[in-house]
C-alpha cells in the first residue's frame, strides 16, 4: 500500500504542471514486446497525436531503447568510434529535460512548456512527448556521423513505437536556433533532429 501511495504521488508530480525538479525514472523494462520481425512490419509514421500523457514506466522503458546502456559503457544505439555524442531531450507538457541515461534520470532544464517550438507541425504542441536528439560536436568523430548514428536513435524509437502500439514522426522542420535558446545550449550542442511520440489520436 506504502509503494502504491509512493508511486501515485511521484506520477502526480511528474505530470502536474506544479514539477520543478529533476525526476528520476523506474528502472526500464527490457523483457517482452513484440518479435524483431512482428515490430518491423508494424513499423511506420504517424501525424495524428492523442494529447493523453504516457506514464512514467513507458518514458523510462522508451528512452531506455532509445539510446538507453545495454552494458556498462555501452548503448542501444551505436556511434562512430563509439564516441557517444548523442544525447536525449525530452520536452513534455511540464518542461524540459536532459535524459541522464547513465543514472535514468530527468534532469530538469525549463519548467516552462517548450512543446510548441519543438517544430512547425500543428500537433508538437498538444502531443505529450518531443524527443530532440543533440549531438556534442566536441565528441563527436566528425559532423557526417551525427546524422548516420541519430538515425539508429530514431529506428530504435520508431521499433518501441511499434512494440508498443504508439505513434511517432522523425522531424527535421524545427528552427534549431530558437529551440537551442531556449533550452540554453552551448555552441557545442547541435539539435540533430526531434521526434514526437504518443497515443494515436
């Protein structure tokens, strides 16, 4: 009942507009989920979003998939020399967080709703969930990567998506400029691309 009343209120708090602080995830669940082959037939692109958030279990099993470690130093996804200079956003209705995959963490950057400059599609801005994928320029093995080992990413989270009967679009239409304001990056922070996933509408 303790764990029951615990969890209700750590949902509340993450998807309340009232969260300022970082959040830290459920331990994300990598049994189950449909065959390779079954996922890959499912496999596609949708535009319509029901504005229903997903629950904190989903997120953390989602960005675990993502780009989440399946070793020690190693991730789901590969990158050239293995530098791993790719790193998660997610924006949500409650603001804006650094994934913190090491430690499957939230760590807070803006408590302000940041959705709408996520793209200049309609739905970004009532869909639950935009994922900016960034690249650290300073570690990456050269700019030509980003894009190859971004796209591993977003294939990743395209196979969640499938796995688990929610929908998601790839997107490059952002204004980079003002989306990396107001997240305050550095110059060495590079939005690669974003994509929007949730409840088909």
């Amino acid at each position: 009942m303790k764990r029951y009343i615990i969890l209700s209120l750590t949902c509340l708090l993450f998807f309340s507009g009232i969260s300022a602080q970082d959040i830290t995830l459920p331990v994300p669940q990598i049994e189950g989920g449909l065959p390779l082959m079954q996922a890959l037939s499912k496999r596609q692109t949708l535009r319509t979003f029901s504005s229903k958030e997903l629950d904190v279990q989903t997120l953390s099993n989602l960005l675990w998939a993502a780009n989440g470690f399946n070793r020690s130093d190693k991730r789901t996804a590969p990158t050239a020399m293995n530098r791993q200079e790719l790193e998660i956003y997610v924006v949500l209705s409650t603001g804006a967080y650094w994934h913190d995959a090491k430690n499957n963490v939230l760590m807070q950057k803006s408590t302000e709703d940041l959705r709408a400059l996520t793209g200049k599609q309609d739905f970004v801005a009532t869909a639950p969930l935009n994922i900016i994928i960034v690249a650290d320029t300073e570690k990456q093995a050269g700019k030509e990567y980003q894009y190859i080992d971004a796209g591993y990413i977003s294939q990743n989270i395209y196979l969640f998506c499938a796995s688990e009967g929610l929908a998601t679009v790839v997107r490059g239409m952002v204004d980079r400029e003002v989306l990396a304001k107001a997240l305050n990056f550095s110059d060495t922070q590079a939005i690669v691309v974003v994509q929007t996933v949730g409840y088909q509408q």
